[in-house]
C-alpha cells in the first residue's frame, strides 16, 4: 500500500483530487480498506492522519484549507443517513461531492465569498458548519457544529456548498468581541456589493445579537453606508436614464404649517416624490413603518406621488424604477394640481 492510496479492489482515480486526499471511513472500506489496516495507517508517523471522527486525511503533514473544508463537510453529512456518502460517478473526475443538508458558515464562508476582511482559511482554528436543528452531532477537532431550524439555500464556491453572506456574517460576528473587526465585515459585505443592510441586520436579529454593546455601532455604520450607496444609486439612475433633474435631500411643509416629511428626490412640476426604504427590521419595526405610511398617505392626499424604492430594487431592477418613475412623471399632466406645499433643505 502507497503512503496515498489504498490498495483496494476498486481504483479512486474516479474520485476527484481533494477526495482522493480526504475520505471517511466507510468511504474506504468501500474500496476494500479495513478498519484495523486504516487505523495501522493512521498511527503516530504514519502515512495518514485522522483529521476528524471518521474523517481521514491521506498523506502526513498539516491539511490544506480546502481538505479541511471537505474534511468538516464530510464529518457533518456522513451520518446523515447510512451508507456512503454520495460521491461523483465514474469518469466524472472533477465532479463535486454531495453535501446535502450541510453547509460552510461563519468566517470560513465569508472568506470563500472573497471578503478581504475575513481570515485566509489557514488562519482559522475552526470550521463553521451549518446543520439542521435535529441533527445528532457535536463539534469536534476544527469542525464547530452549529444548527438552525431553517436551512437557508447554500451557494455553490468551487464545489463547496456555502451560506448565503448575511447568515455567514452572522454566525461570524457572533463569536466576535472586537467592535472594529464586526464593522469591518459588515461594512464589506454593502460596500463590496454582497448584500443590502436590511438583510443583514433581519439575520443580526434573528440571532438576538443586535443588543450587544459592541454591536450598536457597527450596525450603525453598515446603516449608513447602505443608505450612502442607495442614494448614489439613486443619482445615478436618474442621470443614466434620462430623467429630468429633481431637487434632492428636501424636506415638505404646508405653508405655515406642519413639517410633512424628508424627501430623496422631488419634481415639484409635477409633484412627484421618490423615498428610499433603507428602514432596517429592528424591534421597532412596525412603529417605523407605520410612520413611513402616514407620511405617504398624508402627501398623498395633497395629491404628491410618492414613489417608494429599496436599495435591493435600485440594485436588481434600476431600469425598471426607472420606469416607475418616468410613469408617474408622464401621468403627473392627467391629475388634479397638488397642494402648494414649501419645500426646504434637508
């Protein structure tokens, strides 16, 4: 037998290269390994190493991340159900391993979404994986078991199945302590285009971490910065597509009367009024949206349109707001004139 590969009656040279350096234990008894050989081999200087319960790294000397992605992947989804793992068909050499139910999370997985504020995988102590709630399975070696009622739909990086970036952020900024280390993240995950605020303060408080000190002011910033990018996004829409220039950042009064609210953009012509939601789902939810919708019902019925965008709809569909807008500019000559209303500085 080869330090690398086990003399068996089935060849691996079907598996792909990281499964032919990383397999479980029945995984190699399929192909003719037994367990007293397999532990023989895995002896203090042997030629292999048990790098988890179950889980074997077949050559000596520190893994890889990439085998310690698999090798944790494959310590969450092999009791999954008995038998073998599922593994790619023959001749299918670069085929990527199935890990149903289980998924790369926390640090590990926002390195794999290319965020230059997360740890190069080396760097990392443990593995983050995300299983279901019911699974029977402890944490051990570099894999950190952790476990959700609801499983959200993985990405698939390099045949690695990872967590959508807000459920990552989350279950990495959980472990943190340093303020600066948690706005880093977040702050990247807007600015770098990975996901919208909202979502990833829903995921913060899903968690129950959004009244943590060190968490105030993080959420703060990444607020801020989203609403920076939505309102550029704004900007630019309007300029792109051929839109006729408002007045921007105002706010509405009646004439010696009460302040009607902020505005992001506002064709008085035409009375025409765009507002970004940049609201995030905090405790205080329903009491925020419920002032956003009398002020739309009161400008409303001074006969102001308002047009309501969010920073994932600027991002995902700007021609289509774009449109939106360009309707109710077009439709403004059909209706009645709206109220005078003042309109200031925001």
């Amino acid at each position: 037998m080869t330090h690398n590969t086990p003399l068996s009656p089935r060849p691996l040279r079907h598996l792909s290269e990281i499964h032919r350096r990383v397999m479980t234990a029945a995984q190699l008894k399929s192909h003719g390994v037994a367990a007293a050989e397999m532990n023989e081999q895995c002896r203090p200087g042997g030629p292999w190493q048990q790098l988890l319960p179950g889980v074997v790294l077949l050559h000596p000397g520190p893994p890889t991340g990439e085998e310690r992605l698999h090798a944790a992947l494959m310590y969450a989804s092999r009791e999954r159900t008995p038998g073998v793992p599922a593994q790619p068909n023959a001749g299918e050499e670069h085929a990527a391993p199935a890990y149903p139910e289980v998924m790369i999370t926390g640090l590990a997985a926002l390195t794999l979404h290319g965020f230059s504020a997360a740890p190069p995988l080396t760097a990392l102590d443990t593995v983050d994986v995300l299983v279901p709630r019911m699974r029977r399975l402890r944490s051990a070696g570099c894999a950190r078991i952790l476990r959700t009622a609801a499983l959200p739909t993985p990405r698939q990086v390099t045949g690695i199945p990872v967590a959508p970036v807000p459920r990552a952020l989350a279950d990495a900024v959980a472990e943190l302590t340093d303020a600066s280390a948690v706005r880093r993240l977040l702050t990247e995950a807007v600015r770098g285009g990975h996901c919208e605020p909202a979502s990833v303060v829903r995921e913060l408080n899903q968690a129950k971490l959004l009244g943590r000190p060190h968490m105030v002011d993080a959420v703060d910033s990444l607020l801020a910065e989203g609403r920076a990018i939505a309102e550029d996004r704004l900007y630019a829409m309007v300029h792109e597509h051929g839109l006729p220039d408002p007045v921007w950042n105002v706010d509405l009064r009646l004439p010696g009367g009460p302040h009607l609210g902020g505005l992001d953009a506002y064709w008085p012509e035409q009375a025409v009024a765009v507002e970004l939601d940049t609201r995030a789902p905090r405790q205080e939810e329903d009491a925020l949206w419920s002032e956003y919708a009398r002020k739309r019902e009161t400008l409303e019925r001074l006969g102001i349109t308002v047009v309501h965008i969010t920073p994932k709809k600027l991002r995902d569909g700007t021609e289509q707001q774009a449109a939106v807008v360009r309707t109710a500019l077009m439709a403004a000559a059909d209706r009645d004139p709206a109220a005078y209303v003042v309109v200031l500085p925001r």
